[in-house]
C-alpha cells in the first residue's frame, strides 16, 4: 500500500510538487498544512487540513511529509520548517517526477525534490530539503548543498559546488567546476564563470556581484 504523504505550504509550488507527486505513483496526498490567514481551503483538490502546529500529531499517526514552500529570495522558512520535522521523528522521503532521469550513482538526501524532466548525471551530491526543478540539468560530479533551490532550465556543470540556502535562477549556467558560495542569489539567465563570495545577489553574463543579501 502507497505512504500517506502530508505536503507543507500551500502556494504556488505546491501545485508543482502535487503534479510530481502523483506522477511517481509512490505516495498519497493525504492533505495540506498551510498559513492560518491562507483563504485556500484546497489546492488541486486536496484539502487544506491545518497549520504546521499539526506536525508533531500527524508524525505520531505515521504520515510522512514534503515541504512544498518555495525558496526564492530566502530559504530560511523550508529550512525551518526541515529541521522542525527532522527534529520530531518526521519522515521527509526523496521524491523524484516520473518524467525525471537520475543516475543509479547519484546520491540524494532526505527531503529533496526532483521535478519533471530534470537530470541528475552519475556522482553528483544533493544534499537535504532542495528543489531541483522542472528542467533542471546537474551533471556529473556536482555539489549541491542542503536547502538549495535549481530553478527551471539552469544548467549546473560537471564539478560545480553550489553552498547551503542558494537560489540558482531559471536559465542560468554555472560553468565546470566553479564554486557558488552559500546564501547566494543567482538571477535568471546568469553565466557564473568564476567563483563567488557569500551572500551576493549575482546577475549577467559574466556574473557580476550586485548587492549584498539582508538575512
């Protein structure tokens, strides 16, 4: 019989994260935890059952969990919300879209997401509570640290080492082997030819540092 599966965050991504989910015929959706002051009472008909303050309850009753809060300026909150669960006992399993390709030698940790049409190549590291989205391709022998967001299309190259809580934009290309430190924001179609300097917003192609990021 599939798991039952509680996502947590109700917005936008968590519409993605439904479609993966179903697509890998793994798991049911038992329901949603999402804000108090969310008007939502469903998301692509699954019903909104509570806050996260029923984490500790719907551990307890066997529900694992997947964090479906998105990440883009700041990751802090999927961050939280990961340790919050990982703390209580709570199971975060890997879930990978049924379009998606992973290498057998790939390695992926406890809370990521895989979403449709990526590609993860042999020997590359994911660490816990990322979101490799749709499109997204990371090649052979890439890092990518925990609670990283790939967005849809960027182009992560063989060796690249990517820190905790970055945000790598749609499009963007991080050539081989450079190092994107933690905290970084790399905005949409950048070309990181070097490596960068922890918590800069980069942009252009080059990438260019241009502003430091407020945590």
């Amino acid at each position: 019989m599939n798991k039952q599966i509680i996502i947590v965050g109700g917005g936008g991504h968590c519409k993605s994260v439904i479609e993966v989910i179903e697509s890998s015929k793994l798991y049911l959706i038992k329901g949603i935890l999402n804000k108090a002051e969310a008007a939502e009472k469903e998301v692509c008909g699954y019903p909104v059952i509570g806050t996260d303050h029923e984490i500790p309850r719907l551990i307890a009753e066997g529900y694992c969990f997947h964090i479906a809060v998105g990440h883009i300026k700041n990751g802090e909150a999927r961050k939280t919300l990961f340790n919050r669960i990982q703390d209580a006992g709570g199971e975060m399993p890997v879930i990978v879209a049924s379009t998606a390709t992973v290498s057998s030698r790939a390695t992926l940790a406890q809370g990521t997401i895989i979403m449709h049409r990526a590609f993860v190549n042999a020997d590359a590291q994911i660490g816990f509570n990322c979101i490799i989205n749709t499109g997204a391709v990371i090649e052979h022998d890439a890092y990518i640290d925990n609670h990283c967001h790939i967005s849809t299309g960027a182009y992560v190259n063989g060796a690249c080492k990517i820190g905790e809580l970055t945000f790598i934009g749609s499009s963007s290309v991080l050539v081989q082997g450079v190092e994107v430190a933690a905290g970084n924001v790399i905005a949409a179609g950048t070309v990181v030819t070097q490596s960068t300097k922890p918590g800069y917003l980069y942009a252009g192609i080059p990438a260019q540092p241009k502003k430091q990021i407020a945590r």
